[in-house]
C-alpha cells in the first residue's frame, strides 16, 4: 500500500485533513485554505450551511461583538443543540416559515413554558438575522424566511405576550380570591400552623402594596419587589404614616427618621411565600410558569447567640416557668445539645446512664453519639419518663410541626424573664461549650466529640465508631461540670 502524508488542522469548528507528497504541495494547500479559515463563506461560493457548521461561526461573532454575557452564551449553546436535532443537516437557507411553528410545538412537546419558548424563539431570530448580515443568504433566497419565518417569529412572540398579560390582569384582578384559596389549600393539605397562616396574610400586604392596575407578574416586577423590600421599616404596617405613602414617600421618610429596616430573613420569608403562592397557581392551572424560579435569597445577616449570665441563669431557673419547659432548659444547659437533638431522643434512647442520639450526615449515614448524663438530671430524666405521654423524653418529636412550635414557645417565655436578641434556648448549649473549656481537663477531641462538631477532616472521626469510644473520658469530663444546681 502506498504511504501518504497527511496534515491535520482544526480552527474555529473547521475540521480539515489534507494529503500531500511535498512540503511545497503543502504550503499551497495553506495558503489556498487560509483565507477561509475562521469566516463563513458567502453565498457567491455556493455555502448553505447547516445549523452544526453555522455555530462556531455564529460564536465567533458574539465573541467578537462582545455585547452577550456568558449566560448569553449558555442559552445560545443552548438552542444550537436543538435546532441541529431538529433541522438535522437541513441548510439555513431552506427553512420556512411553516418549519418554525413545528420547531416550537417541538419545544412545547419537550416539556418548556411559554415564556422560555419566546425566549428562544428570539435566539433563532437572531441566529436567522446573522446570517442575513453574513449574506449566507442572498436577498432573494431570504425573501421567504424574511416574510414568512421572522413575521412568524413575531406572531408567536405576540401571541405569547397576549397570553401571558392575559393570565396576569386575570391574577391581578382576582388576587384576593386566589390568595385566599391558597391560603385554604395550605390549612386543609399542609396542616399550616397559626403562625405560617399569619405569615401568609402578611405577606399578601406587601404585595398588594406593590401590585397596580398595569402590574405584570415576571421575574423583574419580584426582582424589583425583593430590592425595594429592603428599604421599607421594619414596622411598616403597624403604622398609617408608612403604608398609607407611595414607596418614593416612604424612601424620603427614610432619609429624616433612619428607621430600621426588614431583615433579611423577613424578606426571604415574603419571597418564598410568593413563590409557593405561584406554585398554587400553576397547580391549578392558571399559569404555566413560576416568575419566583430563578430569584435569589438574600444572605441573612446571623445573630450570634451569646451564653448566659449567672444571674440570667439564677432568674430562669427562679421563675416559676411550667416544668415540661424548665426541664429542657436544664437538660440543655447539662447535655449541651441542639434543640432538635433534645426533642428528637425517645425515652428507650437512656440508657446505661447515657442518652443515645442518633445523628444523619450529609450523606444520610447514621451515626450514634452517646453523652452521659450528668447526675444533676437524673431525677429530672426519670420524671420525663413518667410524666410525658409520648415515646419522646420531650413533647412529641413525631408531629410535623413540633420541632419548630417548641421552639417558639420556649423562646418566648425565655425573653420575657431575660429580654436580650443576642439570648435564646441556644445560649444553654453556649453555656455548657464554655464550661468544659474553661473548667474542665477534657481532651480536644473529647470535648469537640461531646459538641458533636464534625469529624469530617478529623484523623479523629473514627470517634463515631461506638467500640472507639473511650467513655470513661466522656464521663470524666462531664462529670466535672460544676453549674449551681438549681430545683
């Protein structure tokens, strides 16, 4: 066989392998190609390409223009791909009008809302005009595209527009009532508590505060909405001198009276509340997309909790508080546990003078961390057994919304006897962490074992293998907690 010399090159989506005898053979096949190298050919040289040819050529020039972000890019890539599915090897220059609403059903057929329709509709339109620009195609081959395909594009981006305003000023219009009916739905399916229908309620005010007659419900007016959230008072509803003024008014008020503003977290509540309300509405078909999708929470500003004070201590446990609540309070203080560790331990989970709890991680692997009782609890153990009617040592851990309520109650009753933001349930476990730093001669992995921080880059994590526990450490560190013990 004889042998032939072969020259690869690739440039810009270009793919070209050249046989040659001579060096010389080959610098003419270069300079012959060169010129064609990195541009499209117009159509004086007979190109019709394809959609899988047209694109890296079609990159070139956005790369070129740079007027397109990086997302740009990504939808751009995005259509490509379907567009050469669906046209497979079919030239530009042959596709009609009548071609374009089958591509749509097609992307109707895969599942896509409107609107993501009509956005890439636009791309195809801006690929088509490219081309035009390019003279790909000549004035008379485009006259058919022209007329018939991008007025089609038009049609259906008009059509879509209709719809879409449609559906919004019948939203816009029922609000109320829609609002309502998915209040409904969230107490008879979701069993909503008192405080998430509250949530609810409010959340509907500040929507309508800025909702008007031309409002359109897209991804900009809750875009705008999560901006302009940040600037109202934090007690906007509570008085007339806010909520009864345009937000412009409001923004001037702001300047003379400094008020406090929502935080983060209220803001992020009222965004979510929107977005499943949306979500409602899609259920019940009265929408086809979510214009909540793509909106990204505020970073919410964290308060650090801060232990408690002897005397803040002395006050708690001085109060009179109902037991089921002092109880907790006081097995957090000497366990140093979360409270949805505390609420989660059943009553067979104490034993052998240890409370057993039982931990998931990331990878939803179960762990058991043991933390032995200190004797100041034991009698208050021993009356949680008797005295609740559930499996749970605390309340009942198997009712959907405990777990968040307790929270709240036990919260609530402790800033009334110590009214202090930076101060709540946590602050028993901020106790307890400081203690066996401060007071007692446990060692690092020890008293990080007992806190149940991650062992996760640790050489140390086999600590959660319960035959390497060394429990008589365990013990002798709590042991050595010397909190004033309270009745």
């Amino acid at each position: 066989m004889e042998d032939y010399n072969m020259f690869k090159i690739e440039k810009d989506g270009i793919k070209l392998e050249l046989e040659y005898d001579t060096e010389e053979e080959l610098l003419k096949y270069i300079q012959a190609i060169q010129p064609l190298m990195g541009q499209v050919k117009d159509t004086n040289t007979s190109y019709y390409p394809d959609f899988f040819e047209l694109e890296p050529h079609f990159f070139n020039y956005l790369d070129e223009i740079k007027e397109k972000s990086n997302e740009n890019f990504r939808h751009y890539g995005i259509i490509f791909t379907k567009l050469q599915s669906f046209f497979d090897t079919k030239s530009v220059v042959y596709i009609e009008g009548e071609e374009l609403e089958d591509f749509k059903i097609h992307l109707k057929n895969e599942g896509l809302d409107d609107i993501t329709i009509n956005t890439y509709m636009t791309y195809v339109k801006d690929i088509l005009n490219y081309c035009k620009n390019k003279k790909i195609i000549k004035q008379s081959d485009f006259k058919k595209l022209e007329k018939k395909l991008l007025d089609k594009i038009d049609m259906l981006q008009n059509n879509t527009l209709k719809e879409t305003t449609n559906r919004n000023n019948d939203i816009f219009v029922n609000l109320d009532k829609y609002y309502n009916e998915f209040m409904e739905y969230k107490k008879n399916f979701d069993k909503i508590s008192y405080s998430s229908l509250k949530s609810y309620k409010s959340s509907l005010l500040y929507l309508k505060y800025f909702t008007d007659k031309n409002t359109i419900f897209n991804f900009s007016f809750f875009k705008d909405v999560q901006k302009k959230l940040q600037e109202l008072p934090s007690n906007f509803f509570k008085y007339e001198k806010y909520h009864t003024k345009s937000f412009n008014e409001v923004l001037k008020m702001k300047k003379v009276e400094n008020f406090d503003t929502l935080n983060s977290k209220t803001i992020n509540n009222h965004m979510s509340n929107y977005n499943k309300f949306f979500d409602y509405l899609i259920y019940e078909e009265l929408l086809t997309d979510n214009p909540l999708n793509n909106i990204k929470s505020l970073a919410e500003e964290e308060s650090e909790k801060v232990e408690y004070s002897q005397e803040d201590l002395d006050k708690i446990f001085s109060s009179g508080m109902e037991k089921k609540y002092f109880n907790m309070c006081k097995f957090a203080l000497y366990a140093g546990l979360r409270i949805q560790e505390i609420l989660s331990i059943k009553k067979d989970d104490i034993k052998d003078n240890l409370i057993h709890i039982t931990l998931e991680d990331t990878s939803h692997k179960k762990h058991t961390r043991v933390i032995p009782i200190h004797k100041n609890i034991l009698d208050l153990i021993e009356y949680q057994k008797k005295h609740n009617p559930s499996d749970y040592l605390f309340f009942d851990f198997s009712k959907k919304e405990e777990p968040k309520n307790v929270g709240k109650l036990v919260n609530r009753r402790l800033r009334k006897i110590i009214n202090d933001s930076n101060k709540s349930f946590h602050s028993f476990r901020k106790n307890f962490s400081q203690e066996i730093e401060l007071n007692t001669n446990g060692e690092e992995k020890t008293k990080k074992y007992l806190l149940g921080h991650s062992f996760k880059n640790d050489v140390t994590h086999s600590i959660y293998n319960k035959n390497k526990i060394n429990i008589e450490k365990l013990v002798d560190c709590i042991k050595q907690i010397t909190f004033n013990y309270w009745n």
